[in-house]
C-alpha cells in the first residue's frame, strides 16, 4: 500500500521543513519531497521526526518501578538494586513476565518510540525451555513496536563461578545451546523483528565464549551488545581474574568493528575508549538508568558514536534520556553545549540507535522504514515555537504529553484523532 | 463553603492512606480523618498529594524556550545564556511579558503545582512604571494559582556598576523607591497573593541596601530570598570587591533566619553553608535549571532545609525536579538513596517550598491550605504501583500524565471529568 503523508512539519536530518511530502509504499519510505499530489495521511498541527531507537531495555524490569527506593540502613547500590531485581526474576510467572513487557512496550510507543533493542536474558519460565524468548517477541508483535531481540549469552554468576538461584533462569548451558536456540528463534520472525548477539557481561561468560559468540555475530552479520564497565566492582574483579580491564578483555578476544555497542562504558579508561572507538565501536548511554543507580557519568567527549536506551525502564522517556544526556555533561564539566545543538542529541535516539541496533531506520529518508515519532504541535508545552526553536524546545522542554503518538512499518498509532 | 472530600488515596505526611476524608472549610482543610459523612467530592482512581510549591520562578522565562541552545562557537555558558535572557527583555511587550506568565502559569497547574514563588525582576514595562508587578499577579489570578511575588530590589549591573541596557527594565531607584512599591501592591492583594522580599543578588545591590531590605522584611514579617552562589564568576568577583565571598557578605549583614532563603548554593562554601545553616536559612534548588546552565551540583548533604523551584522554566515538571535532586547526589557521590525514601524528596516539593515562601501550604493537615495535586491512579505509567510503592514510582517512573489537576484553596481544576 502506498501512503503519501502531508504532516505540517517534517524533520529532513538538520532542519524540519513546511510543505513536505513523505511517499510510503509498504513498511519503507520511498521518497521525500515538495508537496505535489493529494495526501492520503494529512497531519495539520503535527511534526513527524524519525521514530525514536530505544537502543537497550530490560522490558521485565519495568516491574521493579517503585520498589527498591527505600534505604533504612541509608547504603543503597547498584548491588542492593540487583538484589531486588533478582527477587523479581526468582517471582515472576511468565503470565506476569508478558504483561510487563507488554506494559513497558505500550508505555514505550507512548513515549514516542519505535524500535526497542530488547537485551534479553531472562530466558526461561521453567526449568530450561527458553519460553520467554518468544514471550517478548509476541508482546512486541501485541504492541506493534518494532524489536531487536538482543539475545543474550549468560553462563556464569560471576568471572568462574556457577550461576545461583535466580540468575539460573538466565542460563545457557554452552554456546552451542545458545546458538542452537538463536536459529530457533531465526526461524520465524515478523517482519518488524530481528536478532542481534549479546554476551551480558564479561562476569557472565568466560574470554572463550565471549570470543567465540563475537565471531559468530560477526559471521551472521548481525550486531553484538554487551555491557560493561557500568560499577567499578566490575573492572577491579575482571582485574583480578585476567589482569585487564573488562574492555581490554573485549579488545583482546573480539575483532570489534561499528556492529559492536557496549553498554554504560560509565568508568571505562580513555585509553581503552580510544582503542575501541579507532575499530569503529560504538557506545549505547542510559542516562535515566545510570542515574537511578548510582553509576556515574560516562565522558562523552571521548566517545564517537552513541545511542541511548531506557534500560531498567523505572522511566520510559527518551525525551528525558537526550535531555540529559547533555545535562549531565553540562554538570561535570561546567560548560553548555558539549552537544553543539539538539540535533546532536537527537541523533543519539534516532540514527545512532537504528545504527547500533542493525536497521534501516531512524532517519526519514528514501530507503529507511517508515517509523516516526508524532509530535503534537498544539502541546501547551510547545506554544511560542518556531521551525526553528522547535527542536530544542521539544528535548529540553517538554515530555510525553508533547508526542502525539508513532508510526511503525507505515501502521499510525494516534493517541487523538488527527 | 464547607466540601468532603472522598479520594481513594490520601498522603498524610509518612504514607499514602485509604478510607481518609479531608473536611475543607474555604479555601482550608478543617480536618482529616476516617471516611464517616457522604462525600461531596468523590474521587475514585485519584491519590491527593499536597500541592507542590514551586519556591523558585521566573515566568517570563518561558518565553526563552528552545531559544539559546545552539553554540555555534562550542562555548555556551551561563552568561551567554544571560545574554539571550537579556536580548528577550528588551524586546517583549507588556502584552507578550503577561501571555508569557500566563502560559508559565497555566503549565505549572498541568504540572501539579498549586503555588509559584515568583522571583520577580522584570518591573518596568514603560520608564520606570512599575507596571509588570501588577500584570504578574494578574496573570496568576487568572490562572488560578497561588502566588507569593518575591519582589526584586535591583539597582546595580555588577558590584558598583551601573545598571545598563536591557538591566534598566529591573531597576529601582532606591530602595525608599521599592519600599513604597512593596506598600503599595500590598494593598490590593487577592486571598491567594502574598508578598515576599528580594534583593537579586550580591551583583544588583550594595551591603547596606541589602542589610536595610533584609532588615525591613525581617520587621514585617515576610519572607526574603536571594540568588547566590550559582556560578564561581559572581564568588570571584565578590571576593575582589569586598574580599568576602556572597554568602558571608550576607551573613555578615543581614541576621539570617529561617525565613531567609538563599537560591541555588551550588558553589557555596562548606563552612559558610554550615553557618547559614546554624540560623536556620534555608535553600532553593532548581535541578532543571541548575543543569541547563551548566553551573553544577550542590553538596545536598551539607544543606539544611531545600526547597525546589522552576527557575527558567524551560521545563516545568517538579516531578522531574524531585528525580533529578537525587539523581544528581547519586551522580556525584556514586551512592543510592542520599535521601532515604522518596517521601523527603516530597517534603522539598510541598513542605520545605511553603516555609521557604512563608504560607501555611505543604501538607495535608487541618489548618493548612487547601492545595492538592490530583494524581491518577489509572495512569499507565503508574500501573502495578500499590500504596507502598505509589510514591516512589511517581517521582521516579512518571510525567504530568499522571497528574490529573490542581486544587488550590478549595476550588479544583481536573484535566478529565473526575
């Protein structure tokens, strides 16, 4: 089917633009250009920027909002909230498992965003049967968001030591389980679905496996996520068991190239930055999460390419996420404008993310999926902007009641009539 | 006029309580106690909160936003930011200074605040007229919300400097001058008006003006509040003028007390916080604004009494300043919970802001004001929140999605039929 949207403006990469037209045949965009023939979709009051990527998710973790915010004994971490979230994960039936992912998925269009890159690690609802893999994936296809299911390889508890208690629902028992499972799941995907490879951290699987999951990413042209270097504890263990940094271990049993994102990179040593920014990596930023943990802030300045995610999804809101982004650079460094302007930010939830997720998208332009993010120009948040003060008035000003709904492969979800 | 009110959730200060009916006489709430008469305002699927108290604003800021975000030169700042504030004074009309308030006012509502402390500067819309001292309480009856005006002294452009340019738009002559403008918009204020006094900061007056205003608030009673200490230039040049810095400048001559509040801190000495503190002075911060400036994080831990304000209100969400006070601690100290449990981040929304202005607001308790925020329960963003987890999962995991209004001093404001 063939659609040609007239909406009032329309983000073409470094500006919005009046009297555009976006053709769309099928799931893609064919073409943009000056208004010329009748639209079919016509948006008056409306702004169609490229779908926001949310590029790192632990859908189930939306479960966890509101719990683990009281701190008696006044010494929460990163590792009292793991605590909770593995209490979550020992409780969960896959009933509930669904119903959140549903939830976080829903809220996630509300919040204006097409694409998940699902890092999914909670693999099984009973014994070993990895059943809530095609969980999630059916609770994406329920929502009607488009998914990246970044499946994840995760064989021990910590460097060298068993899985225990509930991280055993997590487990893959050998690489060749977990790619015998991969194809399983290869085998019938909607066309809004896709996979990627995930090893979920240097504690979860050792340098072999690590190396040999990365090569086969490779191999299959598929891209590769990873945490890493998100808490200090972190690097000091993988120190003691390797005598390396976690993303030295990374550089040394992995060809890294630009289909590789690490994940936080929140402590991670220039010199290793540099290294792996030189073989093309890229970096995916969580800055909601990363806050409510206590993690810190990553140096931006010393990173290339970066994509964002809403990760622990206690907050679904990529607005906030490119907002503070910059924020939290303004507040380590004392200056304004580390991003030179917000369509920088911007194309940390939109290019960048589509780039580390593996898909035609995040631009609107000939060739990439018709995924948008509807913006609704009558917000009372947004009165008094201008084409041109609308971009940064929508990442610093506003939240969700400015995003009037999405559109994934072509198919509109408005939350009013337009 | 006497209303029951009957909402489903009521916070009573430590918890969120069921079955609680708020007796409001006028525009106060008489008694709060178990369900027993018919309720005339019956609110299903709705929590009261106290309304949250913006300590700190300047409406006309507003008009600022998505403007002075791009850095062309890669060296934006706090006082290039100063100079797009600037550029908007001399141009706005008194026209477009009372939409603008308008607009400020009308989305802090959608956003759950019940009472802006409205730091205003901005007098004079014609010569020296005084005119937008008026047009800012007008604006704020029209909207309906409480407003205390922390009317401004401001007679110099830096330490001993003359006012110039746009500057001159701020400018009282003297403070005789000021004193008889305070004494005359005293005279007409409506029930949910209130006066407070200002000097800008330690750059627009001298010492003894600024003893003399202090002095004259503390004799009548009102409020006093202050900008100090938000960028480490204003300290330097303190120091070269009077070889102090700002806060012990005023410490040294103004009896601070607890009706004294200094705003922003964030560069504040530990030693002078510490003394301002043994007065009982009390503190505004504005997360928001604080990091869309780039001037830093205050050492919260060190601070007494905080209060939270909108400042530039290029964002209006004291949900968001609420996360982002703590996420910024967490942030800087690498620590969860510098607060213990988000019930002390709503007290700096409710009660710390009402004393910070000097009104009997903050909570829901007899002899307080009747000022709540309506918050909806059946919002998605809060789905799976119980009574326990309800608190922590609305300042952390939501949006003015789920604020459902306002009321203030009795009367309510939905945003749906309830």
């Amino acid at each position: 089917m063939v659609q040609v949207i007239a909406a009032e403006l329309v983000w073409t990469g470094e500006r919005f633009e009046k009297a555009v037209h976006i053709t769309v045949d099928g799931d893609r965009i064919v073409s943009v250009g000056p208004a010329q023939a009748p639209a079919d979709v016509r948006l008056p009051g409306i702004a169609l920027v490229p779908g926001f990527v949310n590029a790192h998710s632990h859908a189930f973790q939306r479960g966890l909002r509101g719990h683990g915010e009281s701190f008696p004994a006044g010494k929460g971490s990163f590792w009292t909230w793991r605590e909770a979230m593995y209490k979550l994960v020992g409780e969960i039936s896959w009933k509930q498992f669904r119903a959140t992912c549903v939830d976080a998925f829903t809220e996630m269009r509300a919040a204006g965003i097409t694409t998940v890159g699902e890092f999914h690690y909670f693999h099984h609802a009973v014994a070993e049967d990895y059943g809530l893999d095609r969980v999630v994936l059916d609770a994406a296809r329920e929502v009607g968001i488009r998914i990246v299911l970044l499946n994840a390889y995760y064989n021990t508890g910590a460097i060298g030591e068993p899985l225990q208690g509930s991280q055993l629902r997590f487990r893959s028992a050998s690489t060749k389980e977990f790619l015998t499972q991969m194809d399983a799941l290869g085998k019938d995907l909607h066309t809004t679905q896709s996979l990627g490879f995930v090893v979920h951290s240097v504690r979860a699987a050792d340098k072999r496996d690590l190396g040999e999951i990365h090569r086969e990413s490779k191999r299959r042209g598929t891209v590769f996520h990873m945490h890493i270097e998100e808490q200090p504890l972190e690097i000091e263990q993988c120190r003691e068991a390797y005598g390396m940094r976690p993303m030295q271990v990374l550089l040394n049993c992995a060809e890294v190239d630009d289909k590789t994102t690490m994940v936080h990179c929140t402590h991670t040593h220039p010199e290793d930055m540099m290294m792996y920014r030189t073989c093309g990596g890229r970096v995916c930023l969580c800055p909601l999460t990363e806050a409510n943990l206590g993690d810190g802030l990553a140096d931006l300045e010393t990173i290339g390419h970066v994509a964002l995610g809403s990760d622990s999804n206690n907050r679904i809101s990529m607005l906030e996420e490119m907002r503070w982004t910059e924020y939290g650079q303004r507040l380590k460094t004392l200056r304004r404008g580390v991003h030179k302007e917000a369509a920088h930010l911007l194309r940390h939830a939109t290019v960048e993310g589509a780039a580390s997720l593996g898909i035609p998208a995040g631009a609107i332009a000939p060739g990439h999926l018709a995924d948008f993010t509807v913006v609704d120009l009558d917000a009372p948040t947004l009165r008094g902007a201008t084409p041109d003060t609308l971009l940064p008035a929508l990442l610093f000003g506003t939240s969700e009641e400015a995003i009037a709904g999405t559109c994934v492969g072509g198919v509109w979800s408005l939350k009013r009539d337009a």
